[in-house]
C-alpha cells in the first residue's frame, strides 16, 4: 500500500513501522504451522512460544481479548505436537517463505530494505522489559541475520512492546476484554465480527451482549457507532499508549523516525499489493479499500 494515499498517518509511529509487517504473518492463509491443522491453535502456539511452555492462564493474561476457553481448548495440549523452540523454527520458516512471495526477492534484497531492518532495530533498542510480558519474552530471541527477517523480528518487538501497554490500560479502562474489542471495531480500526470469532475465541452473542453493555454506559449508541464518550474514551486509551510506548521512538529520533516510516510505507505497500492482508479483515471504514492492518493499536 502506498499509505500516503491509502490511509490517513496515524499519529504514532508505531503503527507505520511495526503494525503492518508483523500483523500479515498472522493472517495471511498462506501461512501454517507444521503439524497445526487448526487455525487457531497454530495462532496461540505461535503467538506464546517465545514464553516456552505456558499454560493457559498465563496467555489469556498476557493477550487480555482471547477467550479463556480457546486458549485453555489448545494449550498446553498445542506442546505436545510441538514444543515451543519448534514452533519458533518454524515461524521463523514461513515468514522468510511468506515475505519471499508477497513482495519477492527483489524488495528483501534491496538497500531500502536493509536500512529499515537497522532503523526498527535501534529503535527496540530502546524498549523496556517491565510489565511488558509478551514483549519481553520475544526480547531473549535471537535477532535473525537476514535483514527481513530481522526486520519482521524488529517489527513484532515494537508491536509487542506498544500491544503489552495498551493492554495494561484496558485493563485499567473498565472495558472488559469483549468490550475492547467491540469498541475498537467501533472505530471503524478495529477488526471485522468474522475475525474476532475467528481469533479471539468469543461468540455472536457475546460480542452482540458487550455491545448491548457499552450503549447501557453511553458509549455506543443504538446502531452500534461511538457515541462522543466513548470517541473520547479510545482517544484516550491510544493518546496513553502513544506515552507509554514513547522510548523506542525517542531512542531512535525524530530523523530516524521519519526515515523508517518513509521506508515501512513502501514495504507495507508490497506486502498489501501482492494479497498479504484478507480483504475482510477490518471493520468499517478503515478495512475498506485499505486492504491493510488497523492504525490505531494492534492488541485493541
């Protein structure tokens, strides 16, 4: 995607650099683990292997919006198909095979590229491990030699490092993990009902109860759009997620910052160009046309 006139620039680097690059990993249906037929067991084996063998409480604490059903219906079960280092191997795998066929060889083998993998890697440089339990795991990782493939680990790093502190204040908010999600689909950011039964576990009808919730507190009106409390309610969550995720990008700077999203922006439009993202994923406004992940924050 040219984002310059595809999308409007959201304010947060982040969502520029990071989102786009490791969100097409996870919905992509190119992309399968070794020996997970099902969707979304591959998805949480993925998504938790770098905290080693985790149980369920421990990934439905860390991602906040899965349903402690789905998690608990495949982990730990999910490590006795494969353990965790295996699942890292092959992540890693379909990435490079993934990012080898959507932009091809010519975008991963070029000097643009190289550089946004140096640049997103300065930047994590400046992230912190505490209270950021999914980044910090993902941070004993090793960085991969390959300058797009560690550029994706860059990417899920900053995504990972901002996801960690917005769920922290989702949970500060008074929206529980339904009401987040129903609430940024509201924003028109957030991902389509299709894709959050599919990912995060939740039935219809508690999606259609969470919505029925918030327009009870005002924040949603009768056809399901924010109300201005609860605009204000997700522009508040995003402006404190920008604070909180500020170091990286105020380690890497304003020069540095700009040219990475200069650069992100041509990579993100070969991954959306060649199909890297389903047409359906979004709600609203922003999945139309886009063909792209949401700008606001990526763990709603």
């Amino acid at each position: 995607m040219d984002r310059t006139t595809a999308l409007p620039q959201p304010p947060h680097p982040q969502t520029n650099t990071s989102q786009p690059t490791h969100t097409h990993r996870h919905t992509t249906p190119h992309v399968k683990h070794k020996g997970f037929e099902d969707f979304q067991a591959g998805y949480l084996a993925s998504r938790s292997a770098a905290m080693g063998r985790v149980g369920p409480g421990v990934v439905t604490a860390a991602f906040h919006n899965f349903s402690h059903e789905l998690v608990a219906r495949h982990l730990p079960a999910v490590w006795d198909t494969a353990d965790p280092q295996r699942v890292l191997d092959a992540r890693l795998r379909a990435v490079d095979a993934t990012l080898r066929r959507l932009p091809g060889e010519k975008t991963l083998e070029s000097a643009e590229l190289a550089e946004s993998a140096e640049l997103a890697l300065r930047a994590a440089e400046g992230c912190g491990r505490a209270v950021r339990p999914v980044y910090a795991a993902h941070a004993d990782l090793p960085i991969p030699r390959a300058p797009h493939l560690a550029l994706w680990h860059a990417a899920t790093l900053l995504r990972e490092h901002r996801g960690d502190g917005h769920m922290a204040l989702l949970a500060a908010s008074g929206l529980d993990p339904v009401e987040s999600l129903v609430s940024h689909s509201a924003t028109g950011q957030g991902m389509s009902d299709k894709w959050l039964l599919i990912t995060r576990g939740w039935s219809q009808e508690e999606l259609t109860a969470a919505r029925r919730r918030l327009t009870e507190r005002g924040l949603l009106d009768e056809r399901g759009a924010l109300t201005e409390a609860g605009t204000a309610l997700r522009d508040h969550l995003e402006a404190e997620t920008d604070r909180l995720d500020a170091a990286p990008y105020e380690h890497l700077g304003a020069a540095g910052v700009a040219r990475l999203t200069e650069l992100a922006k041509g990579f993100t439009a070969a991954l959306v160009q060649a199909g890297g993202f389903p047409a359906d994923l979004l709600s609203g406004a922003a999945g139309k046309g886009s063909g792209g992940p949401a700008a606001h924050s990526g763990r709603n």
